[in-house]
C-alpha cells in the first residue's frame, strides 16, 4: 500500500489564535458524512483527514484556516462563501509563486 504524504504543519495561527493541526484517519462529521478537514474553534484544532492526496490536505487545511479567518473577523462562515474563496486562494498561490515569495521575503524583512 502506498504511503501518503502528510503536510510537515503542525500549527495554524489565525488571527490572534494558534490552533493545532492534526491528521487523522477517516474523518467524518455528526451524519456519518466524510470530511477532508474540520475546525474547531472552541478547541483551536483543526484536524485534516490523511487519506486524501496530498492536495487535497493542502487545499483542505487551507479552506479550515478560512473558516477561521471568518471567525476571527466576525464575517459569515457560510460554506458557499468559503469553498469558492478557498478554491480561488489555492488556485491563486500556486499560479503566482513569485508574487508569494515577494511576500514572504517582505514579512520577513519586516519582522526583524
């Protein structure tokens, strides 16, 4: 069987949170229903399912920081606004890695 790659991210700051990500067999919600990913905010964890494709836990634990991001900014959750959003970011992030990097090289240089 092969082995599935599992994202190295152990902790997602959102806003003025740290949530814990964990990765986790089969992950389902109340309904039985399978999940890529779940936030709790209550508990500040996110918990991804490592049976998805690499991918799919990226663009999962990305979607879940979303969410968070709502939370965290008292803007509505609701899933047809996160998903398309979530989406879009993804999407944006990896057609734009020169603009990324500038921006991470910039959030350093101002964090010195």
């Amino acid at each position: 069987m092969k082995e599935t790659k599992i994202p190295k991210i152990k902790k997602s700051k959102i806003g003025s949170s740290w949530y814990d990500v964990e990765y986790v067999d089969d992950l389902k919600n109340e309904q039985d229903k399978r999940l890529f990913g779940r936030i709790w905010q209550d508990k500040k964890i996110i918990r991804i399912d490592k049976g998805c494709s690499y991918e799919t836990q990226l663009q999962a634990l990305l979607h879940e920081n979303i969410h968070g991001i709502c939370w965290e900014y008292a803007i509505d959750d609701d899933e047809e606004l996160v998903l398309p959003i979530s989406n879009g970011i993804f999407a944006f992030i990896i057609n734009n890695p020169e603009f990324i990097r500038e921006i991470l090289k910039y959030t350093e240089k101002i964090k010195k």
